[in-house]
C-alpha cells in the first residue's frame, strides 16, 4: 500500500498561496518599495506649500528685477523689460554697498550680544531651583511670544522724548539732561534703542534651546571631571562646551538669518532715519521700491540681499564644517 504523504500545488491560487508564504501578504519587494516611497509622500504637502508660499513669489520678484515698472507702467499694464539695468544702477550706487556694509555690521553686532547673553541665561536656568527656573521660564517665553509690531510699540512708548518711561528714570537718577531727550534723533542712539529691542526679543530662543541642550550632558561626565581634579571651569570648557557647540552652531545660523532681515523693528520704530540713515537692506529695498515706486529696483535689492544672506549663511556654515573636521 501507497500512503501520499504531498499534495502537488493544483492550480494558479495553490502558487499564488505558496508565492506570497500561504499567508495573502505582500511580497518583500513590493513592501521594501512602499517603505522607500513613504518618507517622500510625507513630505509632498511640506514641498507643495513651500513651493506654492515661497517658491512662486521668489520667481515673480526675480521677474520683477528685469522690468521697469513704476506707477505708469502699473496703470496702464505695460510690462517693459529692462534686461540687467535694475542691476547694473543699484551695484553701481554708492547708497547700496553703504547700505549693505552698515547691515553687515548691524547683524554682526545684535548675533553676538544675542548669542552671548542667551547663553549666559540658558546656563543660569541650568543651574537654577526649579521654581526659579519656571518663574524665568515663564516670562522668556512671554517675551518671545510677543508680536514684533506690539514690541515695537512698547519700546517706542518706552524710549518716547516727552513722556517716556526710560528718559523719566534717567532724570530721576540724576541725568536731567535726558529729561527731554530724543532717541530717533541720531544714527548711534536709534540703533542702539533698536539692538535693544532685537536682543530681547532673540535671547529667549537661544536661551531656551541652550538650557534644553545642557539637560542632554550625563551628569556621570562632571562626576568623572571632578574626580580628576577639575574645577568649575574646566569642567565647563571640556564638558559643557563640546556638547553646546552644535546647539551653538545652529542657533547662531538661525540668529544671523533672523537678524539680518530684521525689518519691522528698524522700519516701524524711525522709518529708517534720521535721513535713511539707519537703513538696512530690507528696509532700503522697501523704500525704494514702494516709497520711491520703483518697483523693478526694489525688486532688483531684494534679489541682491537675498544672494547676501546666502553668502554670509553659506561662508558660516563653510567654517562651521570644517571645524568639525578638524575635531574629526
């Protein structure tokens, strides 16, 4: 007697079956390729806005740059192109590279008092109880969710000649000669009211993202420091400040980026004076574009400080990689 112990596959469903392990899922090939389309779909409506709210306007103002358009050529919907003109007379204008040297300079000073005093105050909350350390906390965070236009309002009644709160303060400590004392009135004393209100407004941030940094550090580094001798210092300079440096890297990007376009503060507080001097290249970008209605020209210097800020970016980022580098 035979005994059949198998059953050869009957038919196209038995294989079927048996391709896919008797189970009906789908083969790892096809499951590795959904795997490796996921990541991108999640990112289509991220790409899709980015390119629809940025991507679009950025190319319309490009366009713009090689057109003269002003009020007539608006009214009468005339597009003359220009080709490079726009160009050649803003690189050409002594205003520009004026403009462009005092915004350098500008953003070079606000990123390093923002960067210094942030990380002073993100160790302070490190080393803080907790309900001192949430009492800060709180008003950080109160400072940095404030509009900027509010801000500005706030400083511009602070530092206002008549009845501001600082000039009355001042006077009562014994300056009377700022009793009655203008703070739009000159180059020096707007920018130093206007880095004031920029270096409050950014110290929260890089506070914040610095205490939030240190609590990553294992506590078993400053035991081992301390057991070698190491005092307060050096544990901060060979503990502390290897693991903060990339936090550092990062949140000075993202300040010189924030700085440098920093707009409404300069423009809402003088409009850019006294006689444009306090100027900033978004600001001068503005004021010759819609001010002067120019528009082809406004465009021209927003392109320009755009490939700037790349520039500055790019070079930061150039030293930011090859210290890594050299620590590899």
């Amino acid at each position: 007697m035979t005994v059949q112990t198998e059953r050869p596959p009957s038919g196209p469903a038995d294989a079927r079956k048996a391709d896919h392990g008797g189970t009906g899922r789908p083969s790892p090939r096809a499951a590795s390729r959904a795997g490796a389309l996921a990541p991108y779909l999640l990112l289509l409506p991220a790409c899709a806005a980015t390119v629809l709210l940025l991507g679009w306007p950025l190319l319309k103002d490009v366009l713009l740059s090689f057109q003269n358009l002003n009020m007539g050529q608006l009214i009468q919907h005339v597009t003359e192109w220009n080709g490079l003109d726009n160009y050649k007379e803003t690189l050409t204008s002594e205003d520009f590279w004026r403009v462009t040297l005092r915004s350098v300079l500008f953003t070079a000073v606000n990123v390093v008092l923002v960067m210094v005093l942030g990380t002073l105050v993100g160790l302070l909350l490190a080393r803080l109880g907790r309900k001192m350390r949430f009492t800060l906390l709180i008003g950080l965070v109160l400072a940095w969710a404030m509009p900027i236009v509010a801000a500005t309002t706030v400083y511009q009644w602070l530092f206002a000649q008549r009845f501001g709160v600082v000039n009355w303060v001042l006077d009562k400590l014994g300056w009377h000669s700022m009793a009655d004392y203008s703070w739009t009135s000159s180059q020096m004393s707007t920018f130093f009211v206007v880095t004031v209100l920029i270096v409050w407004m950014s110290i929260p941030f890089v506070a914040i993202n610095l205490y939030a940094a240190t609590t990553t550090i294992p506590g078993e580094l400053y035991e081992a420091a301390s057991l070698d001798g190491a005092g307060a210092w050096r544990s901060f300079a060979t503990v502390t400040v290897p693991f903060l440096r990339p936090f550092l890297y990062a949140t000075t990007f993202l300040e010189i980026i924030w700085v440098f376009k920093a707009f409404v503060q300069v423009f809402l507080f003088n409009g850019g004076g006294p006689d444009r001097l306090t100027e900033i290249l978004p600001v001068y970008a503005y004021v010759e574009g819609m001010g002067n209605q120019h528009y082809g020209m406004g465009a021209a210097i927003a392109v320009l400080t755009i490939l700037i800020l790349l520039g500055l970016t790019a070079y930061h980022l150039r030293i930011v990689l090859k210290q890594e580098e050299d620590e590899l």
